[in-house]
C-alpha cells in the first residue's frame, strides 16, 4: 500500500547533545529490542517491564543534564504500540519533548 502524503517540511534534527536516545529495533525469536544511548554495545533490553523502567530512568537521568528531549530511533518494522508503550516513558520528566526517526532494516 503506497500512498503519495507530502514529504515532511521544517523538521529539525534531534540535538545527541540534549537528546536521551533509545534505540528500538525487531528481533524474530525476542520480539523488540532496545538500547539506550547511540554508543550502547551492551545487551539488547527486550522484558517491556525493564525496557519502560531503564528508560524512565535514562529520562529523569538527561533532565538532569540538561536533557529535554526522547529521541526514538526505530526500524520501519517496529510495531506502533511498541513505539507508543516506549514513548511514553518521555512523561517521566516535565517538559520532554518526543521526537520519532525511522530506519530501514539492514539486510545482510
């Protein structure tokens, strides 16, 4: 299903220097997959329950820091109420802002 909406105009990038970032990818035998932070090499959080609290956390931790916004990065195939039940943790702290980016999955 294709449909010809308008490209989006007037976006801005999310700032890595204000922005807490989360990584969510698919992964067929565990479901989703996050990591929190562009850098993180370590294991993929995938219990929803561990993946909302480590990112609350992550949230509270960067408006410390001066942080103010929850950038999402995501592949295409991510399922929309995986992207909202993350988003949400973006209440965690006043004056959050959410920004979503998706990707393509890499093929090998």
């Amino acid at each position: 299903f294709r449909s010809n909406l308008p490209a989006a105009k007037k976006v801005v990038s999310g700032d890595p220097d204000t922005s807490v970032i989360v990584i969510v990818k698919t992964n067929d035998q565990r479901g989703m997959e996050v990591k929190i932070g562009e850098d993180n090499d370590g294991e993929p959080l995938t219990d929803r329950a561990e993946i909302l609290k480590q990112v609350e956390a992550a949230v509270k931790a960067g408006s410390k820091e001066r942080k103010n916004t929850l950038l999402l990065k995501a592949e295409k195939e991510v399922m929309m109420k995986d992207i909202s039940y993350i988003a949400g943790a973006a209440s965690a702290a006043d004056g959050f802002d959410l920004r979503l980016a998706v990707f393509e999955k890499e093929t090998k």
